[in-house]
C-alpha cells in the first residue's frame, strides 16, 4: 500500500475531514514516526472517548500533535452527577444545549433563599435570539 493509499484510508476514518491539504502534509511526517494500525486505533480510541463537548480535532492538528500517543481514561459519557455551572456555560458556548429549566437548579451556588421562579433568569447566559447565529 502507498502512503496515498495510507492517507486516503486515514482520512476516511477520521471522523472530522477538513482542511485536506494539510492533513496530506502532516500525515506524510507523521507516518515516519508511527504505523497506519496504530494511527487507525488510537483514531477510534479518540472517537470512543473524546468529551462529547469538545470538537474533534482537525486531522492535522491530530497528526502534528502526535495524538496517537494520548492516553484516554475510561470515563463513562454520563455520571449522574448534578450539572456544574462550568457544564452549562460549556454547553452554551458550544452550542449543544439551550438554557432549560433543570439549569436553575445547578450546583456550585449558594441558595440565596429565594423560591425559584418560572421567569428566574439567573443563570441565564446570552439570550435566544443570539444562539442560531453561532451554532456551527
């Protein structure tokens, strides 16, 4: 198999194709440091255990970075654990979720005594109008 070959397989297994060019460039440094198996594995370690909230790397970054190395915990995708503030301001800003009732009740606040209210705005972040414009 030729290292275009190689590549071609590559790209089609990474699961963020963008910026092909550069992919190309990186992937021919990176295949003399590391095998195409190996690349193709940890390519589906990444998938399996990426944080659903972040982006996949762009496939150059990936190889320029040598990711095949990085080491992946076995976190489970959902704990049960009650959401943090750090969690919905991420999922905001991301653009995976809107605001939703449930989000009042985040932990990591003091209760400052008040009954929550249908129209309680504290934790609100943006407004609505706002998010179709940064969703990509």
């Amino acid at each position: 198999m030729s290292h275009e070959d190689d590549f071609n397989l590559f790209w089609r297994t990474y699961p963020r194709r963008i910026s092909k060019g550069a992919a190309r460039t990186a992937f021919e440094r990176a295949i003399r440091k590391t095998s195409l198996e190996t690349m193709l594995a940890a390519i589906a370690d990444y998938i399996r255990f990426k944080p659903e909230r972040i982006d996949f790397k762009h496939p150059a970054t990936w190889l320029n970075q040598e990711c095949w190395d990085d080491e992946w915990a076995n976190v489970p995708r959902e704990t049960g654990r009650k959401r943090t503030f750090t969690d919905v301001a991420m999922d905001r800003f991301n653009g995976t979720a809107s605001v939703s009732r449930t989000d009042a009740n985040v932990g990591g606040f003091p209760n400052d005594g008040r009954e929550s209210r249908p129209d309680d705005q504290r934790l609100r972040i943006g407004y609505s109008g706002f998010d179709a414009a940064i969703r990509h």
